[in-house]
C-alpha cells in the first residue's frame, strides 16, 4: 500500500448499513478530520437506501463484488452480522483494502485466526474496533496506571452491561433492524461475545499486558432465547493482577450498568459511564487515606471519531496501527478458554438453604 498525500483524506466505505454504523460509525467517519465517507453495502435494500438517505453521492450497493470496485475506496468498516466477518474480510484483503472491523472480531479465534492469515497475505491492515480503547477517561486512566499513581495494581472489576429483550430494537431504528444478537450461528453467542471483548481487551490495554488465565460461567436467567443473557468471567495476568467482568443482556438500563474499578495499593480509580458508545462519564481517584479527587479529561472527544482516525492515519502514513492484530487475536482465544466449561458442579444437601425460624432471643 503506498503512502497517500499528507493532507489527504481517507475514503472509507462501510459494510453493513446496521444501527451501530448509523449511529456511530457514520457520524464519525464524517466528523473527523482525516476521513470521508463514499460507499455503502448491505444485503438489506431498505436499510441501504435509507442510509444517510440525503447523500445522492453515496456509492450504494448490496454486492461486495461490486464494492470492492468503488473509485478511490482506502478504507472500510465493517459491521455486519459476527457470522460473515471472516468471509467478508477475506474479500476485502484480497480487494487490498484496509479492515477496521466491529467486535468481536469473529465467532471463534479460528476464524478470527484465518482473517488475520489473509490480512497478511495480501499485506493489508486489519484491526478490530474496540472503541474503549480511544475514550479519553480510559487513556487517562492507563497513564495513572503507567505513572504508578495507583501503585501496585491488585485487581480490575468491570461491570458492562444492558437490557437486550428478543424484540429490542434501538431507539433510532426505522423498521429495518433484526436482533441478531440473540441467534447462536449469526452472533455466536449472546452476552459473553457481544460485551465481554471490549471488557478483556480494556483490561489488558490498560494494565500493559495480556490475561493468561480465564474462565466464566454463564446463564439464561430472564429472556427466553437460545443464548446466554449474562455472564461472568474472572482472569489473571502473568505478574497475578485478577480481574473480574460481569456482562449481562437482562440488566434493565435504568440500573448502573458501566462501571471500571482499578484498585491499588496506593489508590483505586473508579470510571462510571465511561464504557460504550458515548463521551463523557466520571473518573475518581481514591487515596489509602480517604481522600478523594475528580481526575479530569475531555468530555467531548468521541471514542468513535477518534478510532477512526487513528486508523485512517495508519492507512494514510502506511504505518502500524496502535493496537498490534495479535492482541486482538489473543482476546478472541480468551473467549474461546472462557466459553469451555470448567467450573466444578456440586451437589448441595436438599433444602440446604430453607428458611428456618428465627429463634427469640432473651432481652437485656
């Protein structure tokens, strides 16, 4: 790939006109300052057409043949459904195209493992959008982290979470949105695939370096679906910080649902509202004496915008992207380990937890 002019712009294009695309990627793509938008494609006509409906200059198109082809194209997000990442991608690199692409990055880590194959094959850039990695609070945090502010670190606790009923649909959706989320061949999973990537991949990017040990259990507790609703997993570094990862598509939104604690032995950060799609939220330093004190950071930049215009850069310079393909890699085989049972199941004595009379104690 050769280096492009300096004050240029990147053409992306983007596959899979979904909810995500068009809430987030979009708006991105088309507020950064080293980035254009100029192609579509999607299977689904409908949401294709009514993709940024006002732009006539939009290359539109339900063939990724045809795609491919778009003058100019450098770049493309992809966002379709986790079942056709692999194929998809292979056409793309084969295409010589750049492939910045939703979590997780495929279904299991041997797909995953063949998209990277083929990325290097043709010598072209892959990377998988984990947009936490770019939220201002979180890049704050792993400079503490770095500094030593919070000391030796002990353990990380992240709760990620949302209410993920069969029928939902996001607000700005249109009639064009199916949940494809909760179909075991299309998502590969449910909750522990869809949230959990962005939970392993922050926890071992702020700490500066890769989970070694991990293992989870699940469970179908509120929603009638053949996935799991809810999961929690627990893993281990090298160096022995433990980190724990609650997911869960049954937690009503209403609830604290994002929450990121790193603890210390000279102090523990707290993030809120920090993990998803959105700028903003909170993060609080603690000190072993109780003092406490807000940690600041831009409010507004858009962990969106700014991921993808580090990954225009990289495609315009020719140069790495800042989060190496084999850490990504690495999360996908964290969530395979994950999913294979290894907890031990026990037997408890029946009514072993059976209400018993409280018996009255003698006043004094």
């Amino acid at each position: 790939m050769q280096n492009l002019d300096a004050t240029a712009k990147v053409n992306w294009g983007i596959v899979g006109c979904g909810w995500v695309a068009r809430d987030y990627v979009a708006p991105a793509i088309q507020a950064s300052a080293n980035g254009r938008l100029v192609a579509l494609c999607d299977l689904n006509e409908r949401a294709l057409a009514e993709f940024i409906a006002h732009d006539s200059q939009l290359y539109r198109t339900a063939e990724l043949a045809d795609f491919v082809r778009t003058p100019g194209l450098q770049a493309v997000y992809v966002a379709t459904p986790n079942a056709s990442h692999a194929r998809v991608a292979a056409v793309l690199a084969a295409a010589g195209l750049p492939v910045l692409c939703e979590k997780p990055l495929a279904r299991t880590a041997t797909e995953a493992a063949d998209m990277l194959a083929a990325a290097e094959t043709h010598g072209t850039l892959l990377a998988t959008a984990f947009d936490q990695r770019f939220h201002p609070a979180h890049q704050r945090l792993r400079e503490l982290i770095q500094a030593g502010t919070l000391g030796r670190i002990t353990c990380l606790r992240l709760h990620y979470a949302c209410w993920t009923p069969a029928d939902w649909a996001p607000d700005t959706d249109h009639g064009t949105y199916r949940n494809w989320r909760i179909d075991a061949h299309e998502a590969g999973g449910g909750a522990m695939i869809d949230l959990a990537p962005h939970g392993l991949d922050l926890a071992q990017v702020l700490l500066g370096e890769a989970l070694t040990e991990v293992a989870a259990l699940t469970q179908q507790r509120i929603h009638d679906y053949p996935v799991d609703d809810g999961a929690v997993l627990i893993a281990r570094t090298a160096s022995g910080v433990l980190v724990s990862h609650t997911v869960a598509y049954n937690c009503p939104d209403a609830y604290p649902r994002r929450t990121l604690e790193v603890i210390g032995d000279k102090g523990r950060a707290l993030a809120l509202n920090t993990m998803g799609q959105t700028p903003g939220g909170s993060l609080t330093l603690t000190r072993p004496d109780g003092t406490t004190e807000e940690v600041s950071f831009d409010q507004e930049a858009s962990p969106f915008q700014r991921q993808v215009e580090a990954f225009a850069e990289a495609v315009r310079t020719n140069t790495p992207f800042p989060f190496l393909p084999a850490l990504d890699l690495h999360t996908m085989q964290l969530l395979d380990a994950a999913a294979r049972p290894t907890a031990h199941r026990l037997t408890p004595p029946q009514d072993l937890y059976a209400a018993r009379p409280i018996p009255q104690l003698q006043q004094f």
